[in-house]
C-alpha cells in the first residue's frame, strides 16, 4: 500500500518497484492518514510505505490506531522529509521496519527494501537462498557446482531454478 499526500513520492516507489521487479504488488494507495487505517483494514497488505506527514491522521496516528485496531502484522516503511530522529524514533517504537528520506533515492531504496524483504525474490524458499549466495559472492567467479554445494541439492535443481524464475 503506497500512503503519501504527495502523488510524486507515490510514483517514485511505484517505479523503483519495478524497475528493480521486486515481488511486490501495489494493492492501493492513499493519500490521508484516515484512509490509510481504512485501506489496511480493507485491503490487508503485508507492507505499508507510509507518509509521516498527511492529512487528517498523520503516519504515526495512523500506526497507533492500527496497532490497537488491526490484529495482523504489517512491515511499515516510514517515508518523511523530515530527518528529525524524535519522528523516527517514534516510528520505530511503534513498529516500522525502516524509513525512506525524501527525495527517495534509487540506491537508498534498494538498500530499504532489502533489509525489509530480505532476499525475498519469490515463494520459492531454495531459489531466494540461490539468490542471497550469489548477492554475497558476486565479485567471485562462480560456477554452477558452487551454487549446487552451497544449497545442498544437484546442478541440474539449480539450472531449473534459474530458468523457471529468470528466464
């Protein structure tokens, strides 16, 4: 869910998304705190990249009313041009997993999403630990018998995950 008064910010995050082809889909967006506690209620997302700054609820009234309101966990990413720690500090108290500060940068983002997500790449738990070990060894020549030792399974799983998620 992308919550942010300002319809540029929304379409930032909404490009970096798929530019980078993270396994996200954008289930709403909403541009007031008291929407915002309406969508989570109606939509349920797993992830909320939430303004701190909007109309009628800000981001942090809109977190408390959820954590009393909504049972189920959601992984909030704080977005503020405000650097003020006290905003962050109050966010992280109430839950979110990290912040974006605007302008939201490219790099920034990625680095974001990949303490929140992890290595995420898909519902295939095998192929996202094949991805976290070629993202830690990149810089090494790898081969294919590396991966296959590295996920205890053969080189021929390996080539099938490889072609059935990035082909």
């Amino acid at each position: 869910l992308l919550a942010d008064d300002e319809q540029a910010s929304s379409d930032i995050i909404r490009f970096f998304i798929e530019k980078h082809k993270l396994p996200l889909e954008i289930v709403g967006q909403t541009m007031r705190g008291d929407e915002t506690v309406e969508a989570v209620k109606r939509l349920h997302p797993d992830l909320v990249f939430l303004d701190i700054e909007m109309p009628v609820l800000n981001g942090l009234q809109a977190m408390e009313v959820l954590s009393r309101e909504y049972a189920r966990e959601i992984s909030f990413v704080i977005i503020t041009a405000y650097s003020s720690f006290s905003y962050i500090q109050k966010a992280l108290r109430l839950g979110a997993k990290d912040f974006l500060l605007k302008p939201i940068l490219y790099e920034q983002f990625c680095e974001t999403m990949q303490r929140v997500l992890g290595y995420r790449y898909s519902e295939n738990p095998l192929f996202n630990q094949l991805m976290e070990f070629i993202d830690q060894h990149y810089m090494e020549e790898l081969r294919l018998s590396d991966c296959a030792r590295e996920l205890a399974t053969s080189e021929s799983n390996v080539a099938r995950l490889f072609k059935q998620y990035l082909d």
